[in-house]
C-alpha cells in the first residue's frame, strides 16, 4: 500500500490532533441574548460599579428647592439651640439657688398672686356697691373722687405716704449704669410699688433712665450718687424681691456698689410731677 493511499482510520487519527489544536484558540462563545444598555457603558468606559457609585455621589447635585429647605431647616435648629441656651442658663440659676432663696422666690410669687386676687375683688365690690346703693349717681361720685385721687398718686401729681422702704445704692467706682437702676425700679413695681422717688425726681409710668457721663438722667433730671430710693409698698414684698438671686442687689454687688435697705410704716414720697394734657387722647365719654 502506497503512502498517498490511506485508510479512513488512519485519516481520522491524522486529522484529530488538528480538530484539538483548532478548537483551543477559539474566542469563546458570545452571551445569550443582547446587551443592556448599561452593560454597553461598562465595557466602553471600563468603570467598576464602586467607582460608579463615587461617579453618581460627587459632586453633589443641588437644585434651588433643597437649598431652600436646607436653609430653613438650619435656621429652625439654630433658634431651637438658642432657646434650649436660654432656658438652661435660666434653670441653672435656679439649681444653684439655696433652699431659703428658693423659698423666697415662692413666697414672692404666691403674694403678687394674693395681690391680684386682691384687686380683682376691689374691682367687684365696686361694681356691687354701684348695683345696690340706692343712690347711684351720689356712689359714683365718690368712687370718681376716690379713683382720682389713686390715679394722681399713680400720675405723680399728688404727695403720697405709706409703708415702704428706702434703698440706698452707694457707686464710688462709678460703675453703676441707667439699666441696673432702671431694673431696680422695675423690680419695684413688679412687687407691688405704688409710688417711687428717686433721688427727688418722681418715677412715673412714662419714665425713662439715660447714662450721662459718670451719673444718671432720670427723665432729664441729671442725678449723682449715693442713690436713695423712697418706695411706698408692702415692705414684706418690696425688700425680698430686690434681694432674690441674680436680682437686683446681687447684681449691683458685682459692680461694687453697695446696696442698704431699710423698712419703715412711714415714707413720705412728696416729688410731683405737673399734669400734662394728652396731644392726641381724648376722652371717649366726651
């Protein structure tokens, strides 16, 4: 049998390792099906989904609406923390209070409420004295005549005398200010002061404190140290509400001022104030 003659199996066995060596360096076969549009962004970008997800997160995109809400929600906390601040300042004050300043503090408060309950049954009896006398015109002219006379010691045109005390406010550093002997004289009124003198200028509803140099003008009236303080009222009331913790004495204490005061049934507040006639108000029964 000659070499160009072969058999079918000789063929075969000559032919496989071919077939083999062929198939090894194949590209491998293509997926299933066609690829989805994110798959065709991969493979041209050859990003991995990590740096994807950085890609999608930075830098950030911010429209006009989240802004907006974003700086109102800054604010809102802002003021939260601010009044959170306040009232935490306010409650320390109190926790660092002793138990007989605590006490104090209540006694004060149940008797500015006995005042107003107090009042609130003038008012009443008032009203019934009207609704029951026989003569009613002569009972309001004595209510009228007795009204007057308690607004003119409210206005500062009448002398007035009572229970009360005098406080004495002695600054030889010169560091008392206008506002300190303007919270003094709040601090008055709030427990129950009817009348106020200061330094022989009478305080009034309109009243204003300015600083003028080392003294204080109480309404233009140019006023110099020691301050002394004349003020018609419950002394019981009057002295503790000037002596509550972080009130008035203690902060006058702080500027180095000294601060006296004495109680007495009888102080004369005789500093009056001439009537002013309204520019604009008019009565409305007229």
């Amino acid at each position: 049998m000659s070499n160009q003659e072969q058999t079918p199996e000789n063929r075969l066995r000559k032919e496989l390792p071919e077939e083999v060596a062929a198939g090894v360096g194949e590209a491998p076969e293509a997926p299933e099906g066609p690829e989805t549009p994110e798959e065709q962004g991969n493979r041209q970008t050859g990003l991995t989904g990590r740096q994807r997800l950085a890609q999608g997160l930075w830098p950030p995109r911010v429209t006009r609406a989240q802004l907006i809400v974003a700086l109102l929600l800054f604010g809102l906390g802002f003021g939260l923390a601010v009044q959170v601040a306040s009232n935490s300042d306010s409650d320390s004050a109190l926790r660092g209070a002793r138990q007989e300043d605590l006490v104090r503090i209540l006694d004060e408060l149940d008797d500015r409420t006995q005042r107003l309950e107090d009042e609130k049954q003038g008012l009443e009896k008032q009203r019934d004295e009207l609704e029951n006398s026989s003569n009613q015109a002569e009972e309001a002219r004595r209510q009228t005549v007795e009204k007057e006379r308690q607004l003119g010691i409210l206005a500062g045109t009448v002398a007035a005398q009572g229970p009360g005390i005098t406080m004495t406010i002695d600054d030889t550093k010169g560091t008392v200010e206008a506002d300190m002997l303007l919270d003094a004289i709040q601090e008055l009124r709030a427990a129950g002061a009817e009348a106020i003198q200061v330094n022989g200028v009478r305080v009034v509803a309109g009243t204003y404190l300015t600083d003028a140099g080392n003294s204080v003008s109480v309404d233009g009236n140019k006023i110099n140290a020691p301050y002394r303080f004349k003020v018609i009222g419950k002394p019981q009331d009057l002295e503790p509400a000037l002596n509550i913790p972080g009130g008035v004495v203690q902060t006058l204490e702080k500027e180095q001022a000294t601060v006296t005061i004495e109680r007495s049934d009888k102080i004369v507040v005789d500093a009056l104030r001439a009537a002013k006639r309204p520019d604009y108000a008019r009565s409305s029964s007229q």
